[in-house]
C-alpha cells in the first residue's frame, strides 16, 4: 500500500474515533460528521463547491449571462470596466459566493474558524487561471482596529497559503489600511468608493517597486476595495496589479442552474413531525 493512501486512512480513523467522542455536523447539510477531511464539512458537501466558468468580463471576471458576449470578440469588457477603467490590470474571481462556500467564508471570517483557511486557499490553488503570475503576494489589509477586534485578518491566511503553493512571497506590511473606515457590506456602490477613499497607504515603497503585485482578497462584491488597494500600489512604484479572490458575489440571472440545482440537492434535512 503506498505511504499517502497508508496516512490518509490513518488520518480518517482518527477522525471518525475523535468524532465518535466529540460529535460534529456539517456546516453545510446538519448531518453529523465522520471520517471527512475537511473541518466543519462533510465530503458532500464540499464537493458541491465547483469554480465558476463560461464568458466572463476580461478585466474583472464579471460572468456574462451570454455565451454571445464573448463569441466574437474573447476580451469582451462589461460595461462598468468600459465606463470605469479599474486600476488593477486584471481581477480572477474563482468561485460563487453561494452556500457551501458561503458558509464557510462566513464560518472562517466571522466566527473564528481558522482551520478553514488551508482547504480555502487550496480551493483557490485548484481554480487558478493559466497565466497568473506575479512577484509579490500582497493581501488586503485590515485596520489595526478591526484586526484587533477579528484577531486575524483572513485575506492574510489565504494569501500565506496560496504564497506556500505557488512558491512565491507574501507581503503582510507593505500595504496598510490607515483609515477605519465603515464596513462594506452596509453601503451602496458609491458609498463604498466614497468610503475607501486614501484609506490605503504603503510602507517602503522602493521595497514594490517594478513588481509585480498579486493582491488577495477573500470576497470580490463591487470591487472598490481591490481598485483602491491597487492605486495605492500603483502611485508607489508597483509595475502592475492583479487581483485574485476566492468568491464574487453575483446576481441569481449570472449563476448558472446547475450551481442552484446542486445547492437544492445539498440543502438541509426537512424534520419529520
């Protein structure tokens, strides 16, 4: 028997024996958990976590609802990245922001479950476009404030991870926040880029220099996070900025049904009464 395939049933006894003792469901369906090797899911429904795929904007990987869009003319942009240049020169948005990946970015970002944070980037590692190359990692900082409050900042995790994979540098504290400013989540799209206005600033900027810079992020929404992230960068000397996230936010006519079909399939156990 090969040495990996010898550990890995070794690794699943002792997870079934822990959760003999230590009972867990799955985030994703409620059932209870056994031999699966990813914390807090079940092998089900992790599988249920496909990329997204099919014509997409060339700059920032917005999905087209049309395969038309693309047919005739591959770097097709949309129309917010044709009125509004962003100044990243291309974003990578991998997965659907739809559960299970949704409860597990939420699970991972706001209730402190770190142990995510390796079976995320390697979903990220396994989505990755041909191409994408850089010299430097760099994550999307948060405020000393909010970093307190977290106690971790997750584009950092995955950014270390992602850095681990594709043997490359991460960068923790060349890009900082230096404005606390209101959470994204609760704003408009131009109260975001109001928002997030010189809330960035750079720490020896000679060390960016003529690199190339890979920013991380963990959810792409509107994108003025990763625009304004890479202006800063930009005005401190960088070559070029690209953007990798894990998951995009989109609206239901841009998911394609197989991905809501399959959420159909996994979703929780209905009681019986």
């Amino acid at each position: 028997m090969p040495h990996t395939e010898h550990s890995d049933r070794l690794l699943g006894w002792y997870r079934q024996a822990v959760r003999f003792i230590i009972p867990a469901d799955c985030i994703g369906c409620g059932l209870p958990l056994r031999d699966d090797p990813i914390p807090f899911f079940c092998r089900r429904c992790w599988n249920r976590i496909v990329p997204t795929t099919g014509p997409a904007c060339s700059r920032c990987d917005l999905p087209f609802a049309s395969p038309a869009a693309t047919s005739r003319t591959p770097d097709h942009q949309c129309q917010t990245c044709l009125e509004r240049p962003p100044a990243y020169e291309r974003a990578w948005t991998l997965y659907p922001y739809l559960p299970p990946l949704q409860d597990a970015i939420c699970s991972f970002k706001y209730r402190g479950k770190v142990a995510l944070a390796k079976p995320l980037a390697a979903l990220m590692a396994g989505a990755l476009p041909a191409g994408l190359d850089a010299d430097l990692i760099v994550p999307v900082p948060l405020h000393p404030a909010r970093l307190r409050a977290r106690e971790f900042n997750q584009s950092l995790l995955l950014a270390d991870h992602l850095g681990r994979l594709l043997s490359r540098p991460v960068s923790a504290t060349h890009l900082i926040r230096i404005l606390a400013t209101d959470p994204q989540t609760t704003l408009t799209r131009p109260e975001r880029l109001r928002n997030l206005r010189q809330a960035f600033g750079v720490r020896q900027p000679e060390a960016l220099a003529g690199r190339r810079i890979l920013l991380v992020d963990d959810v792409f929404t509107t994108g003025a996070t990763l625009n304004e992230c890479a202006k800063t960068l930009l005005k401190s000397g960088a070559a070029s900025v690209c953007a990798l996230t894990l998951a995009r936010t989109m609206g239901t006519h841009l998911v394609p049904d197989r991905l809501f079909a399959g959420q159909a399939a996994g979703s929780r156990p209905v009681p019986e009464v």
